[in-house]
C-alpha cells in the first residue's frame, strides 16, 4: 500500500465558501482514478466540512458538491 496526497478545491451549489485543502489517503500502485478519488473526498472531507458550516439547519448532501483536483503525488510524510 502507498500513501497518496492530493489537493483539490470543493464547491457546494449553496454555500457561498469554497473549500481547498489537501487529502491523504492510502491505495494500492497504480494509477489514481479520478473519479474515485473525487467521490471519496466528497465522502470523508467535503460533506463533513460543508456541514460544519451550515449546523443543523442544512443537511448536505454529496450531489451538490463538486470536486477539483489540481495534483496528486505519492507522500511520504
């Protein structure tokens, strides 16, 4: 298994604050699919964020949220 860092910008249709940050999680080699990736960001960074933003009164949802991811690199840290 390798460690993987990427950093990405996410956007929710809604609220009106941009998230970028950085993702670290672990795979096997080979390639990084996008995709898969975006989804998983989403999952366990970007709704979490998002929700703490907005508190109790909105309920995010993954849908509503895209993902940009400007690099990735395997990471050492």
């Amino acid at each position: 298994m390798t460690f993987y860092i990427a950093q990405f910008k996410a956007h929710h249709r809604v609220v009106q604050v941009e998230q970028h940050s950085i993702f670290i999680w672990k795979q096997e080699g080979g390639d990084i699919d996008p995709v898969l990736l975006e989804n998983k960001i989403k999952r366990e960074s970007s709704v979490h964020f998002f929700q703490m933003l907005t508190g109790a009164h909105y309920t995010i949802s993954e849908k509503d949220i895209s993902v940009s991811i400007s690099k990735t690199e395997p990471y050492s840290g």
